[in-house]
C-alpha cells in the first residue's frame, strides 16, 4: 500500500506503508536535499540537512536567534557604518532568495569583494571561478539560506569589524583576507609497487573495452536525444517544468494572429496581438521589446511569471523563444483597458464651475460606484500578492490604468507585470526613463534614489483618485488650477479635509448617481488611502497589503500629511 504526499515542509514524498512494523515510510521524495526547498528556515538562518527527510536551522558567525520569530537569525551588531566592516568566508553555503545582483565576466576576486563594499544594500557576496567569473551581491535581505556539499561557490558574509564571533561554522567558516585563497594541490596517488606488466595489461584492455562501450553508449544515445529534441521543437513541446507555460513556434503565433494583423494594444514592452488557437482560444499576443537574449534566462523569468496565479492578474499561458524572438501568449481580457472607460472619446474635462462635453463614445458604459471600488480593491489585491505573498517579490514599476484590464463582470486584471526583469541590461541604466509614464511615476524615480514597492504604491494611488475622479491627473484644466505648480493630489487634499467637499471630486459623468447615504463611506475610504498612497516619502506611505485593508474598511483611515510636491514624470 502507498500514499503521495504533499507534507507540510513543502515536498511532495510518496510513502510505503510496512506490515510488520505497522507503519509508513519514505520511500521517495522530490526533492532529496530538503533544505533546497524554499522557506525552511527564516531570514538569515543556513538549513542543514539532518538525515534524508529532516532538517534544522542555524545561525551564521555575526548572528543570534531572533525571539520573535522561530528559525530565523538577526545580528548581534547591527551594520551602521557600510565601510567599517569585513567577510567571513562561508563555505558550501547559498541564499537564494531575496534580492541579489549577478555580475558577469568578473575575473577578479578583489573586484567582487569591491563592488559589495561599495553597495550599501550588499549584505554578502558569492564568487566562484569558472573560466568566466561569477560574482552575485546579495541585497537588503539574507533568505533561503542552505548548506550543501554539492555548492560549488563559497558565500563572504558581511559583518561589522567590532564582531568577535569568528568561530568556525561547522568547521568551514573563517576570517577572510583580501587576497584570493590559496589553489589546494591534490595528493598524488600510491605508487603500487607490486603490480605486474600482466595485470597492467589486462586492466587497461577492460579499462579500454569499458571505454569504447560507453562512447558508443553515449553516441547513440545523443543521436536520439537530438532527434527527439529537434522534433519537440517542431511540435513546440520542449521540455518545461511540470505545471509551466507552453512553448509555441513562431509559425503557429504568426497563424493564431492572422500574421500579426490584429494590434489591440501598444507599450512600452512591445506591441500587443489578438489570436486563436487551433483550440478555439482567443488569446493576446505580445511581441517584447529590447528582452535579454540568453534562452535559459528568459525560460526561467517566464516560468516564475507563469506561476504567479491571482484573480486580479492576466494569466500567462506560453511563450516563444526561436529566431531572436521574444513572445507572450497571455489569456485574452474582453473589455479593454480601465482608460478607455475613464477616459472615453470626449471625456468630462473640468473648466470653472462649466463641464465640457465632446461627443462621447457609446460602445463603453459608464461604471457605476460599485464597480469602481471593485475595480479599486481587485487592483489593490493583485499588487500585495506581487509584492507579499510570491516566493520572489515582484515590482510591477507601471501601475496605471492602461496596464489594468477589465474581465467579465468587469472583474480588473493587472497586465505587464515582472516584465522588468527581461530588458536588456544596458536598458535598465534610466529606469526613470523606461518605465515612466507621466504623472504616475513616484518622485524617487526622478530623483534616482532606491526604488521599493512604495513606488507602485504611489502609483495606485494616482490610479486611485482617477478611479474617482473620472479625469486624468495631469489634464485638470480651467480655473481650478490656482497657480503653476498646481498638483493634483494636493487639491484633493484641500478638497477633503479644508473645504469638507468629497462631492467635487466625483466623476461629473456620474455625480447625479451619487448618493451620500449609499457611496459617501466608499467614496471616502477611496480618496483618503489614496491621500495616503501620495504621500512625498516612500517611509509615509502605508504597504499594499495595508492599502487593501484600508479600502475593505478594516483599518481605520486617520488624516494623512498633505502632498506638498508637484511632480509630472517625463514620457516614456
């Protein structure tokens, strides 16, 4: 009798169930190191494989068990000064999570060592030497940590000078110096004195026989691996892991699209394509733009795309990698944009006390409160899985209504998001100017300071006050701009908490649906967690998953500082 298992420590075991001892035992496992599996141990804390199926946590030299928290470590002596610090050398040892910075084609250990102690946020370094170089920063955080045998690079962790815990860890850890280690000469063998030219005879002719089976072994079998690879390409079945998203060719995306005839959408990723599959799929279609070529990187940046699974974010179904391109295959969203409701053809625009109409366009309904705050909650939601509940914590960094689609229902999808990860390096030099888009950048990118999830906060929160207002941020016009340097979150502010006057703020194409006993207490949550979202300081600015909690009304909502900047990002 067996059992397939998923058990609590993340690895799925099958089980055998022994009569005679009356009980059940693994008999095999997913996963063979345990401590590979993400979240064993806490921040800061190194898993060590305890036995085949256990595990337990330990602190590195430099750090203590944290009270609050089980399995994770904090220091001893907080890193105040960035310069007055040194290494310990860790080996067999890897974090793999958090953020980390990969730097190629470093020949030079000094030159590792050097860029972390110039980074402020480096918390260690991992190098290792393989005709290339590999140098990766580990930054703000220290998660997953493991030890193997089987790791082949060495972690430096960062600690102050002041620390005077150099003991060594599990018998492998010491101070470390500035030059490279010392290259460990191998022993050479026993001479056997006593063996005879027969025997040497004979054992090179097995050792020879032993040789050419396994070439002849080794040569078959890659003709076949070869043929069956070339034509799993042709199908557009190669090899993913389990659960992940499809490979396409580019033959079957240029058929699904009529030949790429079909543009619903443009952006700064690259241009969008409605198609069918031959399942009757109706699907959307982008071709990127400017992605980083390497196959394998691209594979794994799309796989950890595909596993993000939220009711308020587009789902990612294939991809294609052949010939130099780079394609998306995401589920097809039927109703648009959120901009082309907000904003249609002859949109209110403010002038005075007067509004002015155009000719409005008919084949997209007006959305009614409810439906705003729905749209408002369901974005808000999708933004704290991006940046709370994924293994690895996804900056969107281009939050605005045209990246939020509307579904059934008029359910909101976010689109575009952990794509900033596929642009080519010397693309990602300007942020600010790949990923901006006037009036919803947050005042840290212009000011090139460290970018934090408080960007996309920001962001949400000019989305957020356009939601109610109905009107783009930067497009309010007339006599309610008071002076040059009018902005539009501080007006709202004033609006608010000065004059006592929600109303004014209120879409004119639906204020007379407005109703103060039914949507005064939605239409007040909404402004003033956006208030807040706006705040100058990314340290003032509540997380998203806060922001939620503010809009479902379960946090109380005190009055914010008033937006004191004026602030339009540049196009993009």
């Amino acid at each position: 009798m067996r059992r397939l298992t998923l058990d609590n420590d993340g690895n799925l075991k099958i089980y055998s169930f022994h009569s005679r001892g009356n009980k059940w035992a693994v008999v095999w496992q997913a996963v063979q190191e345990v401590c590979t599996i993400h979240g064993s141990c806490g921040p800061n804390a190194i898993c060590m494989n305890n036995g085949s199926s256990s595990s337990y946590c330990v602190c590195p030299p430099g750090f203590k068990r944290s009270i609050d928290e089980e399995k994770t470590c904090q220091r001893k002596i907080p890193l105040a000064n960035p310069r007055n610090t040194k290494f310990l050398r860790l080996d067999y040892v890897n974090f793999t999570g958090g953020s980390n910075q990969t730097n190629q084609n470093i020949r030079n250990f000094a030159m590792c060592e050097s860029r972390c102690l110039n980074h402020p946020s480096c918390l260690g370094f991992s190098f290792k030497y393989d005709g290339k170089g590999y140098c990766v920063l580990q930054l703000d955080r220290l998660l997953f940590g493991y030890w193997s045998p089987g790791t082949d690079a060495a972690m430096f962790l960062r600690v102050d000078k002041s620390e005077t815990d150099v003991s060594k860890f599990i018998g492998m850890t010491s101070l470390l110096k500035t030059s490279c280690p010392a290259r460990i000469s191998l022993p050479l063998p026993p001479v056997e004195s006593t063996t005879t030219r027969r025997n040497i005879a004979v054992i090179c002719a097995l050792f020879a026989a032993e040789l050419i089976s396994g070439v002849v072994f080794i040569w078959a079998f890659l003709k076949k691996y070869v043929k069956y690879r070339d034509m799993a390409r042709t199908l557009g079945l190669e090899l993913l892991p389990a659960g992940g998203p499809k490979r396409f060719t580019y033959a079957e995306l240029k058929t699904a699209t009529n030949d790429f005839s079909n543009a619903i959408g443009k952006g700064g990723f690259g241009d969008v394509y409605r198609g069918e599959l031959p399942d009757h799929r109706i699907v959307a279609v982008k071709c990127l733009k400017n992605v980083k070529s390497g196959d394998s990187e691209f594979w794994a940046e799309v796989t950890i795309i595909a596993r993000m699974h939220h009711l308020n974010l587009v789902r990612l179904w294939g991809f294609c990698a052949e010939k130099g391109q780079r394609i998306l295959v995401y589920e097809y969203v039927p109703n648009g944009s959120l901009d082309k409701y907000l904003f249609p053809v002859g949109r209110v625009r403010y002038s005075g006390n007067e509004v002015e109409m155009g000719p409005v366009d008919g084949q997209k309904p007006i959305l009614e409160w409810s439906i705003r705050y729905r749209i408002a909650l369901g974005v808000a939601r999708a933004i704290a899985y991006l940046h709370e509940e994924c293994l690895e914590w996804v900056l969107h960094c281009d939050i605005k209504p045209e990246n939020i689609l509307l579904g059934d229902d008029f359910c909101p999808k976010i689109s575009d998001f952990g794509l900033a990860k596929l642009r080519k390096k010397e693309d990602m030099v300007s942020m600010s100017h790949i990923r901006g888009t006037r009036g919803y950048m947050a005042p840290e990118w212009v000011k090139m300071d460290q970018i934090s999830p408080k960007a996309d906060v920001y962001s949400f929160g000019m989305v957020l006050l356009e939601i109610v207002s109905g009107v783009r941020n930067y497009e309010v016009q007339g006599s309610l701009i008071d002076s040059e340097d009018w902005y539009f979150p501080r007006w709202a502010f004033d609006k608010v908490f000065k004059e006592i006057k929600v109303e004014d703020i209120l879409d004119r194409q639906i204020k007379h649906c407005y109703d103060s006993k039914l949507h005064f207490d939605m239409v007040d949550r909404m402004v003033k967690t956006a208030l807040w979202c706006l705040q100058d300081r990314p340290e003032n600015r509540p997380s998203m998953g806060k922001v939620a909690k503010m809009l479902e009304g379960t946090v109380e909502i005190t009055e914010p500082k008033k937006p004191t900047i004026f602030f339009l990002g540049d196009d993009s």
